[in-house]
C-alpha cells in the first residue's frame, strides 16, 4: 500500500496536465502546483464553479447520501466512547494529541471493560 502511495505522490510531481483551452478546469501545469499554487494558475481570478440548480442537488442527495458511510460506529459505540472520553476528563480533541487521547481511551477500556457494561446496563434500566 505504502508503495502505490508513494507511486500515485511521485506521478502528483512530475506529471504535467497539457495546456487546454476551453475547460473550466486550470490546465498546462503539474497537479501539485495547481494544488500549492492555485493563484499561479488562474483559480481566484476566475469563478470555477459550476452552478447546480438546488432541486438537482436535492435530488441527488435523496438518491445518493450515504449519512452512513462516515458514521464511526453503532449509537451505542458512540455513547460508549463519550462516556470513557468522559471517565479520562474529557481532555480537548486536537491534531496534535489525538493519537495520545485514543490511547488513552483504548487503556481505559481495556482496564474497565467490565465496569463500564455494567455502566450501560444500569443506564438502560433508568
């Protein structure tokens, strides 16, 4: 996996889109600089947007939303982590101690397992 990624960042490098004419989309350049350095290529001079109607776009959304697809777990999973988030003094979510709140959270759970089903079990009988 580690390798196509680093294929798919060197391509992002190198490869050049040719000039085009006519497009809504900047061209003549690589992608990485039309990342980096949109302004060189056009993209806050002009409007690139493409005006979508908004009963189109509810319409797709009806037909295509997945709500589901960037749910992190079951409403039980949820309540479950907010309660151990709770039990280690709800320290504040950012970047950089993310990987050290999630550790926390994972000792918690592995210590208390058994005390905090008896938790949900209890709250399910209020």
């Amino acid at each position: 996996m580690q390798q196509r990624l680093d294929e798919l960042l060197h391509e992002h490098q190198v490869h050049k889109i040719r000039k085009q004419r006519g497009i809504l989309l900047p061209s003549g350049a690589r992608r990485i600089d039309l990342y980096t350095q949109p302004e060189k290529h056009g993209a806050f001079f002009k409007d690139r947007l493409i005006k979508v109607p908004k009963d189109i776009l509810e319409e797709l959304l009806a037909k295509y939303d997945r709500p589901d697809l960037f749910a992190f777990g079951t409403l039980e999973d949820v309540v479950l982590c907010k309660r151990i988030h709770r039990k280690i003094r709800s320290p504040i979510l950012v970047a950089r101690n993310g990987w050290k709140i999630f550790r926390e959270m994972v000792s918690y759970y592995i210590y208390h397992e058994e005390e905090l089903l008896n938790d949900e079990e209890s709250d399910g009988e209020k």
